[in-house]
C-alpha cells in the first residue's frame, strides 16, 4: 500500500482551470478540475495527454489567476481518458495565490478542531510566490 507523506493537509474542492504543457509544440490549454489543493499543490484532474508526463511543467490559469506546476504523479482513472495528476506549485501569481489561500482557509475552517491550520494556511502566503 502507498503512503504519502504531505508538510501540509489537502482538502477536497473543485475549481476549474485550464491548463497546458510549457514547449514550443504544445496545443491549446484544455480544460481540468483541481479536486484537492493543499498549500504547496493540487491533485487536478484532467484529460490524459501524452505531452504531459512525471516532470512536465504545466501553465495553469484560473480565471485571470496564472501559475506554473510541476507534475509529480499520474493516477490513472476508471475512464479510461481520464487520469488525476499530483502537482506541485512552482509559481503562483498573487490572484492565484490568493484564491489557494482562500480555499485552504474556508476548508480547513469547516473542518473540527483545525483553528491552527486556518492561521498555518495565513502565515506561508509568501511560500508559493513572491
């Protein structure tokens, strides 16, 4: 059995993106859904592609939100063309970084007994971006 170890907690969400691999031969962005998002990533899930794989840095835009992420795990999925795609974040812009922080605050408030997590979540802005 596989056992992750996370430096933060991930919360169910879901928030549209697009999102598309950097290079010079890459297509337009394509549509996904982040459906766990922690401080320092998502899981995102999204059509497979073959420009995407264990490494790729891929642009992602939410809304007027841009950032960049690393891939570092592929999950496949029972359809068969879908896959769910473990990320990092590598830069976030401030609008994106703030929507994440946002998210991370609303969740981990309805969540029991994590008051800390909320100020935990408040007090690394300055980790994913400048």
């Amino acid at each position: 059995m596989h056992h992750e170890r996370r430096i933060s907690p991930r919360y169910p969400v879901t928030v549209g993106l697009r999102w598309r691999a950097q290079g010079k031969w890459v297509r337009r962005p394509e549509r996904a859904t982040i459906v766990d998002l922690s401080l320092r990533g998502a899981r995102i899930r999204a059509r497979t592609n073959d420009a995407i794989k264990v490494g790729s840095f891929v642009d992602i835009r939410v809304g007027r939100g841009r950032g960049i992420v690393e891939v570092r795990r592929i999950e496949g999925s029972h359809e068969p063309s879908i896959a769910y795609f473990g990320v990092q974040f590598v830069e976030l812009d401030s609008r994106l970084r703030d929507l994440v922080v946002d998210r991370l605050e609303r969740r981990s408030e309805d969540s029991v007994g994590c008051g800390s997590t909320a100020r935990g979540v408040e007090s690394s802005r300055s980790l994913t971006g400048s």
